[in-house]
C-alpha cells in the first residue's frame, strides 16, 4: 500500500461520519418526517423486537411514515421444508401480521401497506402512524 493510500485510510479510519447509512435513514418532506431502516438479515424475531422499537421511536418523535425494507423472501431456505408456512416464514408477511397482534403497536398505526415500487415495492412495507 503506498504512503498516500494508508494516510488517506487512516483519515476516514478516524472520522468515517460521510458514509451512509444503509439501516437507518431518515427522510424529512414538507410536512412529513419518513423513517427507513432495512431488516435484511435479521431474524423474525429479531425483526419484531426492531420494528416494535422503530414503531415506539417514531410515534414518540412525530414521525408520519416508517418504510421497513423486508426483503422479498426470495433467499429464505423456508420454502424448501414443508413443516415450515411459506407466508410465515418470510419478514415481508410476519412483520406485518406481528404490528396487527399487538395492540401497543397497532394503536399507534393508521395503516399499513406494500411500498410503491421505487421505495421497494413488495420487498418493503409502509408504515403510516397516528398522529401523536
């Protein structure tokens, strides 16, 4: 590695703040605040527990949307056992589910939906909450 490449990597070593991040990103329009995180490969249960924390996050913060990106499913080894539910077996169709089975959870959403294809159509799910 020459002297000039290990200098410059040491720099970003030390204040790496220019990199964004994949997870979590907020997204600020006119009159709306729009939270983004992505569960690729987390656990379903794992999962749950973030959402219920975004969720939490958000409502108390005055955020409008909440955009999970889930994945389509499409790498899960799920659909290769039969004892196992395809549909429940995959972030995209429990997380949903999961919110609506929690009535801490559910009080605070107005709705739920797939994400329009640029935002990640059915490998993401919108989050619309009430307003505080």
């Amino acid at each position: 590695m020459k002297d000039k490449d290990k200098k410059d990597w040491e720099k970003f070593l030390e204040n790496p703040s220019n990199i964004f991040d994949k997870e979590i990103a907020t997204i600020t329009k006119k009159n709306s605040k729009k939270f983004n995180f992505d569960l690729h490969g987390y656990s379903i249960d794992d999962a749950n527990k973030k959402v219920y924390e975004i969720i939490t996050f958000c409502y108390q913060n005055g955020y409008s949307e909440i955009l999970i990106i889930t994945g389509k499913g499409i790498h899960s080894k799920s659909s290769k056992n039969v004892y196992i539910s395809e549909d429940f077996s995959t972030l995209k169709n429990t997380i949903p589910d999961f919110i609506k089975n929690n009535s801490d959870l559910s009080s605070k959403i107005s709705g739920i939906e797939q994400a329009d294809k640029k935002s990640g159509g059915s490998g993401a799910i919108l989050i619309k909450l009430k307003r505080l």
